[in-house]
C-alpha cells in the first residue's frame, strides 16, 4: 500500500514526513555505529599498515551519517518553511556517480534535481512511480525530498545545467 504524505497544512505534524526523518536519523545512527565498530576492531588488532588502510573505509562509512547529521537542522527548517508539493521526476541517463543520483524534473528546461544519497532500492521506487515529494527549494537551491512507499528523506539540491 503506497501511502502519500499530505499536500497542505503543518508539515511538522506531518506523520509520514515524521516517519522518513526517524528512519533517516536511524540509517545514520547505523552508518555511524558501522564506522566507529571499524575503527575499535582497527585498534584493537593493533597493526599499524592496517590502521593506514583501513582510515578511508571509515570515513567511507562514517560519510553518510555524519552528512544526514549535519544537515538535519536545515531539514527541519525547509519542512517547516516550505509546503510540500508532488513533483514527477525522471533519472538523467550517465550522470551517476556513486550512490548519488541526479533526477530531471517534469516541466523544467534546464535544471536537474541532485541527490547526494539514494540507495538503490529507493531508486527502483522512484524509477517506477516516477514521482517524489518536494519541500523547498530555498533561495541557496536546497530541497527536502522524500519518496511515497518507503521511507526516505534526503537532502537535495536544485542544480542548473
């Protein structure tokens, strides 16, 4: 059952974008967890060439978290500021890098929608639905996005070609 996040009043009070804020705070509190279980098993096995080559896969794993945690206050603000609107969206062909995502936006000529963070069953959602939810985009081009179906809220930005 895909249920749809209310399109007018308190975004605040919203229960769905409620929900996709808790399960954004819980996928960063388990990137988090992941990266600092690493680095005690790096320290405690206490070989220094290890420790060398284990510090960017626990910043690999650290980044994530520490991004959601980050921009978690500016969220709050865009879902507080901003109504949330359906937009219908399509993935742009060769701008994937990693696990972000660059989505092209029904009805707009020359600017894309990116995303730092889309995991890849959150891509099938979307590829299917073709649409997201949209609080913003405030004047430096930052959005809130969330999906219908599952639960997932990103911090995205508006981006001219």
């Amino acid at each position: 059952m895909i249920i749809w996040p209310e399109t007018s009043g308190d975004v605040d009070l919203d229960s769905w974008s409620g929900n996709c804020l808790a399960g954004a705070d819980r996928r960063a509190a388990k990137f988090l967890g992941l990266a600092l279980a690493c680095g005690v098993v790096v320290m405690v096995i206490g070989v220094p060439w290890i420790a060398v080559v284990s510090v960017p896969v626990i910043i690999e794993l650290a980044a994530p978290g520490l991004r959601h945690l980050i921009a978690r206050r500016k969220v709050r603000r865009l879902m507080s500021a901003r109504e949330w609107r359906p937009v219908d969206v399509h993935f742009v062909p060769g701008r994937r890098i990693g696990r972000s995502a660059y989505l092209e936006m029904d009805g707009s000529d020359r600017s894309y929608l990116r995303l730092p963070e889309m995991p890849e069953r959150v891509r099938v959602l979307v590829r299917h639905s073709r649409r997201v939810w949209l609080a913003g985009p405030d004047d430096r081009g930052r959005a809130v996005v969330i999906t219908s179906g599952r639960p997932f809220l990103t911090l995205g930005r508006i981006v001219v070609r």
